[in-house]
C-alpha cells in the first residue's frame, strides 16, 4: 500500500493529483457509509416498535436524524482545529458506537439506551454529510459543482443497495444470537468502522489543511509582491497555524455577513424542509386509498423514484452548477419544489400523478442541496469552512427534523393537500432571497 505522507510547511503541493485521490476515496467511503446509514434506517423503526412501542417509534427513528444535525457541531470543530480525516474519522466512530448501542438495547429491551444509540448513529450520516464538503476544498472553482454533486451521487449507490441487504443481515445475525432486526445495525456498525480505517489510513494529505497551506503561501507571496493577497478570500495565516475552533455563533456571524453564503445555507435548509415535510406524510397519504396488500408495494415504488429524483441526477445539478451558476439553479430548484407540491397537493390518491410530485420533490432537493453547498462552501474564508459547514448541517438537520414532526399534525387536522400548500408557501423567502441583488455577487473565493 502507498503512503501518502503530509506535503511538508511552506511546500506548494500538486493539488490536481491529491485532489483526484481524494475524490475517489470519497466516492468509496460513500458507498459504504451510505450502506450503513440506510441498512440501519430501514429497520429502525420496525425495531423501535418491538422495543418500544408503535407510539415512540416515530422518535427513535427522529433521534437518529437530530442525533446527525447535533453532531455536526463537534465534528466540525474537530475539523477546524485538525483537518478533515480526524473529523471524518470521528463522526464514522461514533457512528458504529450508536450501532453498537442500538444491538444492545436490542438485547436488553432498553428504550433509553435504543435512544442514547439512534442518537450517536447519526454520526454516520453527519460523516456522509462532510464528505461532499471535503470534496471541494482543493477542487478548481469551475469544477465545484461537479465534484460535490459526484459525491452526493455515491450516496445512491448505497441508498439503493442497502434495503436488500437488511434481510440477508437479519438472517445471518440471528443465527449467531442476536435479536430480530438488531442485525442490520450491526452490519452499519462494521460498514462505519471500515469507512473510519479506510479514511484514517488513506486520506493523506489532508485537503482542508492542504488547502489552507495553500491560502497562506498566497498571503505571503501577496505580501512579497505587494500584491492582493489570496484569490481564495483566505484569512491572512501562518503557515501550518491551526485555527482557534470557533463556535456556532462565530459561524452564524460569518455567514450574516456574506449574503451569498446565507443564500447558501438557506436554499440547503429550506430544500431540506420542504422535502422532508412532504415526502414523509406520502405513505400515510398513499394508505388512505390502497389495501394493506398492496400498499408496502406503491410506497416502495413511489418512493424509489423519489430517491432517484433525489441522488440520480445529481452530477447532472453539479454540471449545472457550473455552467449556468449558483443562484441560478437554486431558483431552479425552488420552482421544481413549487411544482412538486402542486403536482402533488391537487394528485388526489393518483399514484402516477404522485409519483410525478415526488420526483420532483427529490430533483428540486437535489438542486437546492448542490448548489447551496457549493455556493455556502465558497462564499466563505478557508479558515472558517468546516464551522459554517457544520452550521448549514445543523440547521438543516433540525429544520428536515421539524418539517417532519409538524407534517403528521398538519395532515391529521388538515389533510395533505394543505400540507403541500404550507410546504410551497414554505419556499417564498427562499425565491425572495435568491433574488436580492445582493445575492448575486460573486463568492469571495472567485
């Protein structure tokens, strides 16, 4: 096995290769942590009610997202202070940590420490969620949304792959003692721990701290020739220097300040809302009109072209992103989210037509997500990266979180259609903000 040691300080390293190698360890470590994350989601509520009961099922399944959004804070501090592979590292640990839990509480029929594990479980997806942020660090402006979009789109690999494997899981687990449906999450467990060694051993040099090896020697060439400084928008630095992690509330003034990067992390917050908000009351929709035979099959349908409208496309978004710019394609995308929830809202219990809604519904995220990661990561000073990063995650863990929480209420009291409605209504301020003049400036780092 090569090794790839760290480019030494003051040393402009060839970014092209490192970033090629990073891109592809990525791309690999996204499949198997996507494969955990979704073998482990696709029975946990199933296991949540054997535990628990039908009524809490819903909040253990909940906590493992909430557990991703609160996670990103310390992950990402980690990152500011070291780079990205210890970050990484650690969120994919902690992942197989809750995984670990979860069997456990399997086994002993604990509702608190099923919780404590859903909630620690998130780490895999909080890993899942850096790693199309540490795809850009070293990639070439025109190239950003591209190469975020390639790594958002290994997430489908491993999407699609893992609910067929839950049962092989299950089989085989059983059979060595473990509790029915306890299996796929030690399976997760494993797919998490091996991502971990995988990016531990190979993610060398760090792209993060390559990258702002790279913004300090500009500063000090700028400083020489009495030049400008970076292109990058970097914060002056000493070579090497590690920066002070600061908190949330640093990040959330870095971000006020920037209007592109609050265009950013609101088109990544409020795709995620939207999304969220309606996809999730779909089944229980789709219930209302199909038979207990048949309906486990139209959800899987339904939702199987909604997970493709979601991932499939992306490199497609990213080429997009590129071409035609940011802020054009999160206008894009909040009109796709528009008319998926008219599509949806006025379907009826159509199948055909709901399924049109959800695709929809998936590529309007998908467009929302790109290029607001793209637009966020570069609207930013290297320095500050991961914190505001870590902000745009946590902001849009919680608000998918909420969107679903509030949705079963809005459907019981109201019904669907109105919930489509709140949900376009949802996405005026997003169309508001993309089209401020303000917004339009170019990103710090062009």
């Amino acid at each position: 096995m090569t090794t790839h040691l760290a480019v030494p300080a003051g040393v402009r390293p060839d970014v092209a290769p490192i970033q090629r190698r990073t891109l592809r360890l990525l791309f690999t470590t996204q499949i198997i942590g996507g494969v955990g994350v979704t073998i482990g989601i696709s029975v946990g509520a199933l296991l949540a009610e054997r535990i628990a009961g039908a009524a809490v099922a819903g909040l253990a399944q909940s906590a493992g997202v909430v557990g991703g959004a609160l996670l990103a804070v310390p992950i990402t501090r980690v990152m500011t202070g070291y780079g990205r592979r210890p970050g990484l590292v650690l969120a994919y640990l902690t992942g197989a940590l809750g995984g670990v839990l979860v069997v456990t509480a399997a086994a002993a029929r604990s509702v608190p420490l099923l919780f404590l594990g859903m909630l620690l479980f998130g780490g895999g997806t909080a890993a899942n969620l850096q790693a199309r942020y540490t795809a850009v660090d070293l990639a070439e402006p025109a190239r950003r949304g591209r190469q975020l979009s390639l790594i958002v789109w290994a997430t489908t690999v491993g999407a699609v792959a893992a609910p067929n494997f839950a049962s092989l899981a299950d089989d085989t687990t059983s059979r060595w003692g473990l509790p029915r449906l306890a299996g796929p999450f030690a399976f997760s467990a494993v797919a998490f721990l091996v991502a971990a060694v995988v990016i531990f051993a190979l993610l060398r040099p760090d792209p993060l701290l390559t990258a702002r090896r790279i913004a300090a020697s500009e500063v000090g060439d700028g400083d020489r020739q009495g030049g400008p400084g970076p292109r990058n928008g970097a914060e002056p630095a000493l070579p090497g220097a590690r920066p002070r992690a600061a908190g949330m509330w640093s990040a959330w003034r870095t971000v006020r300040q920037r209007p592109a990067a609050r265009l950013g992390i609101a088109a990544v917050a409020m795709g995620h809302l939207v999304m969220v908000g309606v996809m999730a009351m779909t089944p229980v929709h789709l219930g209302e009109s199909h038979g207990d035979a048949d309906v486990l099959h139209v959800v899987g349908v339904v939702l199987s072209l909604h997970i493709a409208g979601m991932y499939a496309l992306a490199p497609v978004v990213g080429w997009l992103t590129d071409r035609a710019g940011r802020r054009p394609v999160i206008l894009g995308g909040t009109a796709l989210l528009l008319a998926a929830c008219a599509v949806a809202g006025t379907a009826g219990h159509d199948t055909v037509l709901l399924s049109v809604g959800l695709v929809l519904l998936g590529l309007g995220w998908s467009a929302t997500m790109v290029a607001g990661s793209t637009l966020l990561s570069e609207s930013v000073p290297v320095a500050e990266r991961p914190t505001v990063q870590g902000l745009s995650d946590l902001t849009m863990g919680l608000a998918g979180a909420a969107a679903g929480a509030a949705s079963g209420f809005v459907v019981q009291v109201a019904g669907y259609p109105v919930l489509t409605l709140l949900a376009a209504v949802a996405v005026v301020p997003l169309v508001a903000l993309a089209l401020r003049p303000a917004a339009v400036s170019a990103p710090e780092e062009e």
